[in-house]
C-alpha cells in the first residue's frame, strides 16, 4: 500500500515537474506548495476537490494544479441526472466517462455524485413520477447510471440531500419528489438497488448542514442517526456518510465544537466512514481586504478541520474547488460589494492562500489512521 502510494505521488511529481518547465515564472511558488494529497497520504487520508471538465479546457495550468494536488475527485456536474440524460431513458455518458478516464489516467479515485437528488432532474423525470411510478424510474436510473460505472468509481453518493428540518416531517425527511413519489422507504430501496448495481463502491449518504451545531444542524444529526438505525439494522448496505460543509464565515461560531465532535463520534460508532465532501467557505459577510478576508476563510477551514480530523472514521477531505478562479460561490452567493469571492485554498491564479496553510497545517498534526 505504502508502496502504491509513493509510486502515484512519483507519477504525479513527475508531471508537475514536466509541467514547471514550461512555466519557469511560477516555479518557487508552485515548488513550495506540497501536494495537499501527500500531506493527507502521510496520515492514511485522501484530499480531493470536485471538477468540471470545462475548467481544464480553460486552464493547463488549473488542470496541473489539480493533478499535483488531488488524490479524490467529484464531477462538479458530469454524473447528475440532468447531466446524463435529456429524454426518457436516453442516456448519454460521454462527459463523465470523460471525467472517470482522466481521473483514472492520473491516479486519482472518483466520488460518484449523485444518484437520488430532489435537484438536478431532467424536465422529463416530474410528469413520469406520476405516471410510470416513482420506484421504477428512480431503481431505472440508479441500475443504468451505478451499472455503467460498477467497478470504476470509489464511492456513490447515492442520496443526497434527503433530510430538511423545513418540510416539518417527524422523522425529519425533506418532502421531496422522491419521498412523495417513493414512499419512506426510498432510501433503502435507493442503497440496496445501487449495491446490486455495483457491488464495489462504497455506498455514501451525503448531506448538507450537518456541521452546523444551531437549531437546523442538531435536529439533521438527530434525524439522520435514527434513520441510520433502522437502515442498519435491517442491513442495508450503506458504508458511510458525507457532510458537505459549505461553510459560511458568519456561522463560524456554531462550526467545530464537542457536539460536532460528538456528532462525528456517533456516526463512526455506527461503522459509518465519514467524508468532507464539499467544502468551501463563502466569504460575502467579510471584509474586502484580501488579506483579511484569506485570513478568517482559512481559520475556519482550520477550525472546522481540526475539529473533523480528530475523528478517525474521517477518511478524506475533498473542497467544492480548489482555486477561487472556478467556484460556484461566485454565482450562488456573491458579494454584494462586487469584488470576486475568495472562497477556496488557491486563489484565482492558483497560488496557495491562507486556506492553503490551514489545510495543511491540519493535515500535518491530523491522528495517523489505520
Ligand atoms: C452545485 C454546482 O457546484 C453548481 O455548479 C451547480 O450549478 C449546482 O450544483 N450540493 C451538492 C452539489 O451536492 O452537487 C452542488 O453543486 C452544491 C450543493
């Protein structure tokens, strides 16, 4: 294993070295910069970011930045349903083979993203609920989509985003397309009929706002670890759990504490592997001084992550990005005083920023696992 490590790294430095040479101007700052995949490998970890292919087709140099950096990789869009597939039961796969290829070709392990969504439905899915009836045409696509890919992938998300406070729903489930259409059962039924289809990869349930100790955060956890028991005690097979951590800079006070902790604790007791599957910090409450900004974006990376990382059933951190230049943030939730957001570990030329170092500072004193 160790071995199998070095020699991916090696491969990796390989082209990042073959890539400096091209651009002598940024050798020192990019030399400084240790792979935040080593760092993580050094600890029995993955780190990792979401991609689109489009940013690569924009910039060589993001594309080696992700290479050099990136052990695990999420399709940003390429695997969603309205990505795949159009019409009726037409699927096309040719972006996210593309996508798998790449990765594949680089050494990097992919996070399949996502199964059962309320978003990201083709217009076709809705009148086709009533119709042919939810549980065909969600066990349709998860056979189609987890059966093309069986094999190739590390983990499917395969529910994502099922619990809401805000549907007011005892067993705290969101009320979505899925649930009306399905019944409460959609989730074992979603996790047994991708296991079926794909008897290798991991099979995750990742959820938003979990890392929120509030009012919202609490009543998730809750929701989620009673519905986890009766999943698991009648065996379904679902091996772990993502909290997305979008972070915002305005909740840092309800980021990281022992009810987090603590939260971590009954997940892992579960059996559960623990994934940070999206994590950016929106910036829009800060002040617009970079420096300053960079600063309190990466003290909650650092917080956040420190407080995750003590928890060994923690097993890869994977950012919603890697470099300022492509972030959804810029369009989900800018700044009101116009200047671009600075939300991830690059900044928009890809040099390393405050979020840099804390990430790798975490990752250096992170517990070493098993
Ligand atoms: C986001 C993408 O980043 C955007 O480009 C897209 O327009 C909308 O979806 N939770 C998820 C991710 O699970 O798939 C979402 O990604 C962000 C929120």
């Amino acid at each position: 294993m160790a071995t199998g490590i070095n020699r991916r790294n090696f491969i990796k430095e390989l082209s990042v070295l073959a890539w400096l040479a091209r651009a002598p101007g940024q050798l020192a700052a990019q030399a400084a910069t240790i792979p935040l995949q080593r760092l993580a490998a050094e600890k029995g970890l993955m780190f990792g970011s979401c991609l689109a292919l489009k940013y690569c087709v924009q910039s060589s140099a993001y594309q080696q930045l992700f290479v050099s950096q990136c052990d695990i990789a999420t399709p940003e869009l390429h695997m969603k349903w309205n990505s795949l597939s159009d019409q009726p039961g037409v699927y096309d796969f040719e972006n996210a083979d593309k996508f798998v290829a790449f990765c594949t070709a680089n050494h990097i392990r992919v996070r399949g993203h996502t199964l059962v969504w309320h978003d990201a439905l083709p217009a076709w899915v809705a009148p086709q609920l009533t119709t042919a009836g939810g549980q065909k045409i969600m066990t349709d696509h998860i056979r189609k989509v987890a059966g093309h890919f069986a094999g190739k992938l590390y983990s499917w998300d395969v529910v994502n985003e099922v619990l809401d406070p805000g549907s007011h729903r005892p067993d705290g489930l969101r009320d979505s397309p899925w649930l009306q259409n399905c019944g409460v059962d959609y989730i074992e039924l979603a996790f047994r009929t991708a296991a079926a289809a794909d008897r290798n990869a991991l099979l995750v349930w990742n959820e938003n706002y979990l890392e929120l100790s509030n009012g919202f955060g609490r009543a998730k956890r809750t929701a989620m670890l009673t519905l986890l028991d009766g999943l698991l005690a009648r065996e379904v097979p679902i091996h772990g759990v993502g909290l997305e951590a979008h972070l915002r800079a305005e909740q840092a006070t309800v980021l990281g504490d022992a009810s987090y902790e603590a939260f971590l604790g009954e997940l892992a007791r579960r059996g559960m592997k623990i994934f940070i599957t999206e994590l950016d910090v929106q910036d829009v409450t800060l002040p617009a001084a970079a420096g300053a900004r960079d600063q309190a974006v990466a003290e909650i990376y650092g917080r956040f992550l420190s407080a995750s990382l003590r928890q060994p059933a923690v097993r890869a951190i994977v950012t919603w990005g890697l470099s300022d230049a492509f972030s959804w943030i810029a369009g989900y939730r800018p700044r009101k005083d116009g200047l671009p957001v600075r939300p991830l570990p690059f900044d928009a030329n890809f040099q390393p920023k405050a979020a840099y170092y804390a990430i790798a500072e975490t990752l250096k004193s992170a517990v070493q696992r098993g």
